[in-house]
C-alpha cells in the first residue's frame, strides 16, 4: 500500500511537471520532452516513481540495493535543483509543483527506505558502482548540450563557462555525491546495529 501511494503521487507530480513545463515553451513536443527529461529530478523521479510501482505489484522484490540508490539521488535532487533549474520562474503553479517533487517526493522516498529497508545488507562496495549514474548523467548533457545548444544546469554550460570550471563542478558533484552516499551508508549500518 505505501509502494503504490508513493508511485502514485511520483507520478503525479512528474505529469504535472510536464504539463507546466510544456504549457510555458512553444518548442515541438518531441524537442520540449527531451529537454524536460535531462533535468535530474526528473530522470531520477522517473527511476524512482517506476521502482515503486514494480514493488507495488511485485511483493517478492526486495531490491535493498536499487532503494537505497534511488533515496541517495532523489535526495540529492533536492540540494542541486531548485537553485538550478531555469524552468522555475513560475511564482504560482510551478513552484508549487517543484516544492512537492524537491520535498515531499523525496521525503516519502526516504521515510520509505528508513522504514522498510535490511539496511544491514547495504555495503561501502557498492559506493562506486552508484556513483556510475550521476557520472554516465553529466555526460550524456554534456554531449547533448554540444549538439543541441541546451544545458539544463548554468555550471555545465560550457558556452557560458570555460571546459575547465565545468570539469571542476563535475567533479566536485560527485565527491559530493560520494560523501552523500558514504553517510546514508553509514547511517544504515548505525541504525541496523542500534535495532540488535
């Protein structure tokens, strides 16, 4: 029941993103969709709103591994984009949108991780194997941006900014994203050895 209420309202929220974003864009649907899907809380809500809605009609899945994943980068979502994203100048309907994908969905993701998962099963050897999705996402915007001229973040902007200062912010991200993944890690291992 808590899967599929978390699904659903993942759902909601990205839809109803969508329907914003392309509401204020006069591009094609195919170019506005595409642009839509390089945010990363929206990438990233998507893994996540599908992850629960597998769970919710497969009981047997207890994919530890996958869940704890998906709570590092939907929180993690939360820290980059509302400061980022340049789709956010709706006062009204947008914010409101964004403030329930940037809080609330990952809110509900975590409290469903802390709740449910065998935090005793996750390990420090699956840090670099994670990080290989934000690495393999800067890339892909990286050479989507250089062809199509589109950067959904300022700090990987390379017609604004040098190469260099992009590599810097890259890297940065993922160390931060590293430290992040580290500490939820960590905290599972903590709270698995209080419970016995």
């Amino acid at each position: 029941m808590a899967a599929a209420t978390i699904a659903g309202f993942g759902w909601s929220v990205i839809i109803l993103q969508y329907c914003l974003f392309k509401k204020q864009s006069n591009s094609p649907v195919l170019d506005l969709t595409i642009r839509f899907l390089t945010y990363f809380p929206i990438s990233t809500g998507i893994f996540v709103a599908s992850y629960f809605s597998i769970h919710a009609f497969s009981k047997k899945l207890r994919a530890y591994e996958a869940l704890t994943a998906l709570t590092i980068f939907i929180v993690l979502s939360t820290l980059i984009s509302p400061l980022q994203l340049r789709y956010s100048e709706d006062p009204s309907g947008l914010q409101t949108a964004a403030a329930m994908l940037y809080s609330a969905f990952p809110l509900l993701t975590l409290a469903y991780w802390y709740t449910f998962t065998n935090k005793f099963s996750i390990s420090y050897r699956y840090t670099l194997k994670w990080l290989a999705y934000p690495a393999i996402y800067l890339q892909c915007i990286l050479i989507g941006g250089r062809y199509t001229g589109f950067y959904p973040y300022s700090f990987v902007d390379i017609s604004n900014i040098s190469l260099a200062t992009v590599l810097i912010y890259s890297s940065l991200l993922l160390i931060g994203t590293g430290i992040l993944i580290l500490l939820l890690i960590f905290s599972a291992r903590l709270i698995s050895a209080l419970r016995f």
